[in-house]
C-alpha cells in the first residue's frame, strides 16, 4: 500500500489525513469497479450462454436458462473481486469492504444456482448465508479462527474426530456434487434424447447407464474430497454388502433384468403388450418394473423379471400393424353375398381401419343358427385400443344389415311332437320318446 500512496503523492492528489477514509473510498471504487464489469458482461453474454444452455439441455433448462444473466453478472463481480482481493495487500478497510462485496455476490450467485437445481428456498438461503460468511471471514482474517472453533466443537471415535467441521464440510461437500449430478445429467440426458442414432430403448437405457455413471464418479470423488479412508471399512462393508446382496437379490435381478430388456429392444416405451391379466401400453421401463397404462387408466407395475421369464404378448414388437378379427353370424335365409359386401363396406368407412393390408371377409362355419363370418381388419394404432373398434363395426354392421333386410339371428330350437301319450299312461312310439306321467297323491287335510 505503500506504493500507492508514493503514487498518489507524486501525482499531486491530496490524502487525507486519516487514511482509513481513502481506503474506504478505494474498496467502495474496487466494488463499483467489479459491478460495472459485471454489468457489462453479463449484458454481452448472458443471453447467448442462455440459448446456448437452452440448445443444450432442451425443455429442462427452464430452471437454469431464466436465471443465466443474473449468474453470469454475479460470477463475473465475484471474479473480479476476487481478483483484486488477492491482487495486492490492501488496507484493512479496503479488505473488508472487497470482501463484503464479493460475499454478497457469491452468495447470491450459490442461490441461483442452488433454485435452479430445483432445491427448496431454504437450502439455498442456508448456502448463501454461509458462503456470505465464509468469504467475508477471509476477508477479515478470522476464517483460521471460525474453523478452529468449529473444528473443538465435537467428539472423538477412536482415532476418529466428529466435528461440527466436519459436518459441515460433509454437508457442503454433498450439496455442491448433488447440484453437479443434476445440471450433468440434465446436459447428458437432452444429448442422448437428441441422437437420431438410437432408438426409445437404447435412449433410454443410455440415460440410465449415463446416470448410474454419474452417481459413482461423484460418490468417490466427494469420498477423495472428504478424505475418507475405505479400506477401514472394508471387513464391515463386506459384510454389510453381503447382507444387502441376500436382502436385495429381487430388486438387483429386476435392475439386471431392466437393462437386458433394453439392451435386446424386446419391449420398448410405447410398445403395446399383454402381460397376464395386464394389457396395455408401456409407459416407463423403471429401475425395479415396468409401467403398463390401461385403456382404463389404470398403471400396472409389472416387476421387470415377469417380463424375462413369462410369457409376454407384444402388439408393436416388429411392426404397430394388429390384425383385429371381428366374428358375425347372419341367417340361413339371408343373401350370403350382398351380407359380405356390406361387411367390407363398413370395414372401409371406419376411420381406424387401414386400406392397406385391405380388409378380408370368409365364411368360418355353418352354424347350429347362422352362417358365421369373420371379418378381419388392420389397424396400426394399438394404444388407441381395440374394443372401440369393434363396437363401432358391429354398429355400422347393425345399420347396414337393417337397411337391406338381413337377419342376425338368435340362437332357437323346434321341439317337434309326433304323438301326445294319454294321461297316466306309458306311451312309446316306434320313433318316439317315452313320456310318463303320474298322478300326484292327495293332500292331508
């Protein structure tokens, strides 16, 4: 500080004569400085990092893209602050006021940052409290002393020492690489969803290997931050992990069998299959089941390992073209061609009905009351169901069959009597039935 006051003192500035003042004014311009470089960079980049964040992460930018100027002008003053804080060795004054600013900027840069990852409000004032805290005890001189302080505060395991220290900085530490993890796996996610290279399954089962990649790099990472010696632990977490191995055995075969059914591609989001009782199309392929939405709106979990080892029904497995047979019987009396005609006509007046494969009407069975047919059509939207479909061709079948006098029947029968017996007599006819009756014994009074 010498040198500056040398320089101010042959460029013929007047000093003040306490000089607490001059470095007041000197941090108050330090500050200004910072903030107006700040302004001026956030304004030129700001919106240009947001849509190239926005082009990067896709629909889940929303949290981070609407808070990219603020943080870009809070982490360039923060910077710059920096910068100058440990430019020179300023005055006392100046370094707390340098450090106040710049605990103010990086407090609130942590607290955009924290909201944008989708923590509550009150984890991101705790964490730009502390940081706040944190740089302004640098600033003055004191952090040695809060974290001597914070460190005497706990207890001793072995050789082992729990502090309020350590707590925290295991607190901090995790909150730091959750965030990472989130606004990772937001960047990585919208990248694999992008590739026109794989398909839904291999997208989504990318996403899940991405994750799980994710979630060990930062585990160790934070366990090489903290410091944590693990071959302590070793006999314990062998044994520990075996416990869990025999615990867990049906959630870790569901987790295998959930990748290998992405991996084969043998059942897909989107798909629609028939598990069981199940039918319906699948919505989710999870960790441990898999989701299958009803046409009724109801979502079955169905364990992944059911999938592997039962047998599964797929509809859209090669191809989304289903064939839907419609059986419909007419009469004996009716005119068998015209009734096949109309069958087919109202199978190409449906909406769902695909021209292509056309629509096919024969003649299955004479049966014990109609003739029955079966019309067979295509339809390639499964998910749209099938019930719907054949309702509405049985009731346009209905209104044709009405209009051109063809009768559907009902099932009936005619009892033909050659000879009525006497009464309270035997009676077999030579090609007869034998019919007895009798007369009933009277009633006590």
């Amino acid at each position: 500080m010498q040198e500056i006051i040398a320089l101010l003192t042959r460029a013929g500035i007047p000093l003040p004569a306490d000089l607490n003042w001059l470095a007041a004014i000197l941090g108050f311009a330090i500050v200004g400085i910072g903030m107006a470089l700040g302004w001026v960079i956030s304004r030129l980049s700001g919106k240009h990092l947001k849509g190239f964040w926005e082009r990067v992460v896709g629909e889940r930018a929303e949290g981070l893209a609407n808070r990219m100027v603020k943080i870009i002008y809070h982490a360039s003053v923060s910077i710059v602050l920096a910068i100058a804080f440990f430019s020179f060795d300023w005055w006392t004054y100046t370094d707390l006021i340098i450090g106040a600013g710049w605990g103010i900027c990086a407090a609130y840069l942590v607290w955009h940052i924290i909201r944008a990852s989708g923590f509550a409000r009150w984890i991101a004032v705790a964490a730009g409290v502390f940081t706040f805290a944190l740089i302004l005890s640098n600033a003055v001189g004191g952090l040695e002393r809060v974290t001597l302080v914070l460190d005497r505060i706990g207890v001793d395991v072995g050789d082992t020492r729990i502090s309020l220290l350590t707590l925290l900085t295991i607190a901090v530490t995790g909150l730091v690489l959750f965030a990472i993890v989130r606004i990772v796996r937001r960047v990585i996610s919208h990248s694999i969803q992008r590739s026109s290279a794989l398909d839904p399954a291999q997208k989504l089962l990318a996403d899940k290997i991405a994750m799980i990649v994710i979630i060990v790099v930062a585990f160790f990472v934070g366990i090489d931050i903290l410091g944590i010696d693990l071959t302590a632990l070793a006999f314990f977490g062998g044994a520990f992990g075996l416990a869990i191995g025999f615990g867990m055995q049906k959630t870790i075969g569901n987790l295998i069998a959930g990748i290998i059914l992405l991996m084969d591609r043998s059942i897909k989001p989107g798909d629609v299959i028939a598990v069981g009782d199940s039918f319906g199309w699948v919505n989710k392929i999870g960790i441990r089941a898999v989701s299958i939405i009803t046409r009724d709106g109801k979502e079955h979990l169905i364990p992944n390992e059911i999938l592997m080892t039962e047998e599964v029904e797929n509809w859209s497995y090669s191809s989304l073209e289903v064939r839907v047979n419609i059986p419909i019987g007419v009469s004996y009396d009716a005119d068998l061609d015209l009734a096949r005609k109309l069958m087919l006509e109202t199978a190409d007046e449906s909406d769902r009905v695909l021209n292509s494969p056309k629509a096919r009407c024969w003649i299955v069975e004479f049966g014990d009351s109609s003739v029955n047919f079966e019309l067979r059509i295509w339809i390639k939207d499964p998910e749209g169901g099938v019930g719907n479909v054949r309702g509405d061709i049985y009731a346009r079948i209905w209104n044709k069959f009405q209009e051109n006098g063809i009768e559907i029947p009902f099932p009936q029968r005619d009892l033909h009597i050659k000879e009525w017996p006497k009464s309270g007599a035997e009676a077999l006819p030579p090609d007869g039935v034998a019919i007895k009756t009798a007369t009933p014994p009277p009633m006590d009074d």
